[in-house]
C-alpha cells in the first residue's frame, strides 16, 4: 500500500515528506482543510509516509452505508452536540497505545471558520506528546509534516509558532480557508 500510495501521489503531481517523528505517539494536525479532497490527498499521503493515523470525525460521517469503511480507515466517531470530555477522551487513547497518531482538523469544518479549535493542543499538552504539523499546500502540491511542536502549555506562544509556520500553506479552497488564530483573539479584537 506505501509504494502504490506514494506512485498515485507521484503521478498527480505532489511531493510528500516527512521526518522522523520524535515519539512514537503524537497528535497529528491537518491543515489548511477547505474541501473534501483534503482528505483523499490526505489518505494518500499517510499512507506513502507509512503512518498509521486515527482521525476525529463527526458521528454523522459514520453512519451506513460508508460507516465500516471509515472506521476501517482509522476513524473515530465524534459527537459534536454534546460536551463529553473529548480532550481527556482521546489523552486516554494515548496513554493506553504504544504507538499511535491521531490526527486532527483544528478548523472544525471546510467551511471558512474564525478561528482554530485548540482541542488538539490540549490533548496533546494532556498527553505529554508532541504536535506533528501536516498540511496539504495545493499550490505547492506539497503533503506532509513540516516538523514537530512539544506543548509547553503557554498557549500564545506556542501558537505563534504553529500560526508561523501555517502561513504560507494553500488550500484547494483558498476562499474557504479562515486565519490561524486562538478564540481569544478574535474576542480581543472585537472588544
């Protein structure tokens, strides 16, 4: 599957890499998110890499007929409606894996959002595990991680880090592709 994945990546064009990652257990953010075929690029990409990702998804995604296939594919049922501990939730699946990445949209949606989520952050602060930066740049047609994060859990700081290094990363969707930004700032520049 690794060589067949990386010869389709190949032959559409994109490049893909990644190094090595310093723990056997990371949360994996995937980034810019604008369209559907992030996640077919995607896909592709962990698959060339040779990572064995779990991804979050909502529970609407899960249903049948596809439902299997997805959970098959390494996703994970989220139910959005509800507050339910999902950062403790998922620092537990860490804690009891050896090996494990679980990947993560902090945009929440394809939609152009106002704001990253920080759910990744805290599992991964939670966790004790580093933050692998995937994205998908479609004007570059570039795929991979571009490097690792440890969470120090000064937020702002770490954030500006990951805002540095999201910056010039290109969507399918450019339209569709909100800033790299915390909650709080948005709040602070209405006030």
């Amino acid at each position: 599957m690794r060589a067949l994945a990386g010869w389709v990546l190949r032959g559409l064009g994109w490049r893909y890499h990644m190094p090595p990652p310093p723990s056997k257990k990371y949360v994996l953010v995937g980034a810019p998110h604008t369209s559907n075929w992030d996640f077919a690029v995607g896909l592709l990409a962990l698959w060339a890499l040779g990572i064995r990702a779990r991804w979050l998804g909502k529970k609407e995604l899960f249903r049948p007929p596809l439902g299997w296939l997805l959970r098959l594919l390494g996703g994970i049922p989220v139910d959005r409606s509800r507050r339910n501990n999902l950062v403790e939730g998922v620092a537990a699946i860490f804690q009891r894996e050896e090996e494990i990445a679980i990947l993560i949209t902090p945009e929440g949606t394809r939609g152009k959002a106002p704001y990253w989520r920080t759910g990744f952050y805290y599992m991964a602060l939670g966790a004790g595990v580093p933050i692998a930066l995937g994205y998908a740049d479609f004007r570059r047609k570039e795929v991979g991680i571009g490097g690792y994060l440890w969470p120090t859990g000064d937020l702002r700081r770490d954030f500006a880090a990951i805002r540095a290094f999201y910056g010039d990363k290109v969507g399918l969707r450019p339209e569709k592709q909100g800033p790299v930004r915390l909650r709080e700032e948005v709040e602070e520049a209405r006030a």
